[in-house]
C-alpha cells in the first residue's frame, strides 16, 4: 500500500506521471480484493489535483480498478459516481472522455455483480445495498445521477449516459467484443426499453428545441447499441423496440433542422444588413 500510495502521489508530478501510471494500471490485476477499497481511497482523496493529465489519470485508475476488480467496485458504486461528477465539473474534455470511459466499465463490470450499492434516490441519502438478478434498477440509479448532474454540467453528464448505454473500451474508442456486448444488451434492453419511450416523449410534440441536443445525444447511444448488438451478436430484440418511435424522431429531426436552418437565414440576413448598412455609412 506504501508504493501505491507514493505512485500516486507521483500523478501529480509532469515528470514522473506516465510512468507511474503505467506502474499502477500494470499493478492493479494482481491487487489483492481486500486492498481495493483502500487503494480507492487513496484515488478519491485527490478531490483537487493541480494538473487536468492528473485529473484524467486519476479516473482511468478507477476504471481499471472496476475493470480488474468488480466485486469490490460495485460495493462502493456510490462513491464512485460522485468522484465521477466531481471530476466533470472540472469541465475538461479529455477529463471529461476519461468519465465515460469509468462508466462504461461501471456498465459492463460493476452493474452485473450480484450485490451493487445504489446511490440514494436523492443527494444525502444512504446507499442501499440491490440483490437480484434484475441490472434495471442499477441502470435506473446511475442514470439519475447523470441526468440530475445534467444541471450542472450539460452534455458532459450526457455523454456519461451513453457510456452507460454504448459502453466503450479502455482507449475510449473500441467497442466490446461480441460475447460482451451480447451480455450488455441482454441486461440493458428493459431499461433501454423505457429510456428510449421517456427521450422520444420528450420530444414529441415539444417546440422547446434548445433541449433536443442531449436528447438526439443519448437516441444516437442507443441506436449505435441496436446496431452492434444485432451486427455483432444477432440480438435484434433492442432495434424492434424503434418501430413504434421511428416517424416521431424523424419528425423530431425535421423540426431541429428547419429551426437551424431559420436561425442560420436569420445570421446571414443580420450579417448583410450590417454589411450594407456600413457601406451606406461610409458612401454618406
């Protein structure tokens, strides 16, 4: 724990960051599950770094950790949601990249294991400890810490809900192979279900479009999961459940479009009124 402790205190030194990272991401299969939670704390302790690469390495380490260790993560899920929200708020994008990375290990490693502590349905509340074979409810609770962070920090809270949704590897770009993302969508598709109704309902009909960027966000999420569940493991069930929303989200897209298209007209009416506008007054 002693070298632990001084490999991560070297995170925050330019000069010896890398390779102390790459120490400790080499070192963290082989931890011993007792030490996991301790080894967290000693991450979490770091409410502040100075440097954004410290910030960023910080939250891949906890990625790993849940990656190598998802018995013992899922335990303190709580906690590492709100170091999760913490670091978004620092409002830096590799930072922010490195968070959707951490989800989408929550996603595939932690949400699976049989017991997960659940964050409280509010801010403050205690922790409540989920058994079952259901992952919706975990799923739902992760959720609605990033919808509620959404206040905070815009579509960074977002783009965590799709890591949760469209899970990505460790480089932040790889998608899972076939035999994990089969499980994935086997254990997401009733929470799937019911986001994909509530994010159409929230379009359909509305004419409040400055809302629809996250919104479109997390529908290309779960359009890019219906794609590769069914192309790389002929789970088809998540694409079915499109057919009834497909002409809303269309409709959805047409009306963004033309309202971006109209603000655009209207820049470019602005622009060449202003630009004659100058002319006159120099030719006056």
């Amino acid at each position: 724990m002693c070298n632990l402790n001084v490999q991560i205190g070297r995170l925050e030194d330019r000069d010896t960051q890398q390779q102390a990272f790459a120490t400790l991401i080499e070192t963290l299969p082989a931890l011993d599950s007792t030490l996991v939670k301790e080894v967290y704390a000693l991450i979490e302790k770091n409410k502040k770094p100075s440097r954004s690469s410290t910030r960023r390495m910080l939250v891949l380490l906890i990625a790993a950790l849940c990656r190598c260790h998802p018995v013992q993560t899922a335990k303190i899920l709580p906690r590492i949601l709100s170091y999760t929200c913490l670091r978004l708020r620092d409002g830096h994008a590799k930072t922010t990249d490195a968070c959707v990375i951490l989800v989408s290990a929550l996603a595939l490693y932690a949400v699976p294991c049989p017991v997960v502590s659940l964050p409280g349905g509010q801010p403050g509340t205690s922790p409540r400890k989920h058994r079952g074979d259901s992952s919706t409810k975990v799923f739902e609770a992760i959720a609605a810490v990033f919808a509620r962070e959404a206040n905070a920090v815009g579509e960074a809270a977002t783009r965590c809900l799709c890591g949760l949704l469209h899970p990505v590897d460790f480089d932040g770009v790889s998608v899972p192979g076939p035999s994990t993302i089969l499980a994935h969508a086997t254990r997401i598709h009733p929470f799937f279900k019911n986001l994909l109704a509530d994010t159409v309902g929230k379009m359909d009909g509305s004419t409040m479009f400055a809302t629809f960027s996250p919104l479109f966000l997390v529908l290309q999420s779960t359009c890019q999961l219906a794609r590769d569940a069914h192309e790389k493991a002929s789970f088809a069930q998540l694409g079915d459940y499109f057919a009834p929303y497909i002409a809303s989200i269309y409709e959805a897209i047409e009306d963004a479009f033309q309202i971006l298209l109209g603000v655009r007209q209207l820049e470019w009416r602005k622009s060449t009124f202003n630009r004659s506008w100058n002319e006159y007054e120099l030719s006056s």
